[in-house]
C-alpha cells in the first residue's frame, strides 16, 4: 500500500486530534485535583488529598500520551513534506519509524 499526502495528513489529523482531547482531559484533571487541594489543604484531609494526587498522575499520564501523539504528527507532516517517487506516488521513505505510532490510541 503505497502512502500519499493525502493518507499522512489524514492519520496526523486524527492523531492531532487524540492529543488535543489528551490534553483537554489532563487540563480536566488537574482543574479538578486542584480544587480539591484547595479545600482538603487547610483541613487536612489526607483522603482528598491522596485523589487528588491520584488525579494529577492521571493528567501527567494523559499529557506524556499527548506528546507521543504529536511526536507521530511532526514525523507523519515531514514525511508528506518528502518529494514524491518519479512516478508521483510516495516513496514510503521514513516510514517505518512511524509504525509504532500509528497503532497507538
């Protein structure tokens, strides 16, 4: 299967989209472990303080997946950047050090 413009700029877009919803969701996070912070705090609730810690490994967890998903996006724009074979199709050159990310969701 030979990869076109068109295929890699489709697959950055979703993957773009995955990590603008990975990071819509870290910010959801930390938001909500924050508020609790600011509550449980000054009252010393160590359980409120334990989920809210746990919310912001979450976030951090959810952030580090969105940085992969953006790493794919720059290597996916490059490579449909890469000039066209002679025969106009693409050559798939560089490809394969994508493949690990395209099957990650």
């Amino acid at each position: 299967m030979a990869l076109t413009q068109e295929s890699l700029t489709r697959a950055a877009r979703r993957k773009a989209q995955l990590a603008q919803y990975k990071v819509q969701s870290a910010e959801e996070q930390l938001e909500s472990a924050n508020s609790t912070l600011r509550e449980a705090i000054p009252r010393k609730d160590v359980d409120a303080i334990t989920q809210a810690a746990e919310r912001t490994a979450v976030a951090e967890i959810e952030v580090r997946q969105a940085a992969h998903e953006l790493e794919a996006v720059t290597e996916l724009l490059d490579d449909a950047k890469v000039p066209s074979a002679a025969n106009g199709a693409a050559s798939g050159e560089g490809v394969r050090s994508l493949l690990p990310f395209l099957g990650k969701r």
